[in-house]
C-alpha cells in the first residue's frame, strides 16, 4: 500500500472520529487539528488498528508527534 493511500485511509478515520470535514497532512500534529485531544486520540488509535487490521505498542504510540509518526508506524506493520 502506497503512502498516500494510508494517509487517505488515516484522513477518514479522522474524519469518522472527529464527525467533521478535516483535512489532515503529514506534518500535522494534535495542535494543528481542531478536536484532536486525548480522548479522541486513543480512539484514532482503536480506529487505525481497526482500519488497516494491525496492533500498535504503546511504545509506539508513545512516540508519535505527527501523523508521519502514525503513517511510518502503519507502513512498518502492513
């Protein structure tokens, strides 16, 4: 699977937890999208694993700052 693909897949699930319209980019992090706090990012991360069928270490998650974090831990699991 392509990144941009992943990143399409990523942007839907924003869009289906978040219930609005955003757009989301590689160099966003949780300041840069409106809604984006900790509730909703522990449900991103139950609906990422969901979406693309993988399990994310908290490790992992721990790490992450921007959503290229999240895609280049997708890439590394698909």
């Amino acid at each position: 699977m392509e990144r941009n693909e992943i990143l399409k897949k990523v942007n839907d699930v924003f869009i289906d937890v978040l219930e609005e319209e955003v757009t989301v980019k590689e160099e966003y992090s949780s300041y840069d999208v409106d809604g984006w706090d900790s509730l909703t990012h522990i449900m991103l991360i139950v609906e990422l694993e969901k979406k693309f069928n993988i399990k994310f270490l908290s490790s992992e998650i721990s790490s992450w700052i921007k959503i290229s974090d999240i895609i280049n831990s997708i890439c590394s699991k698909i």
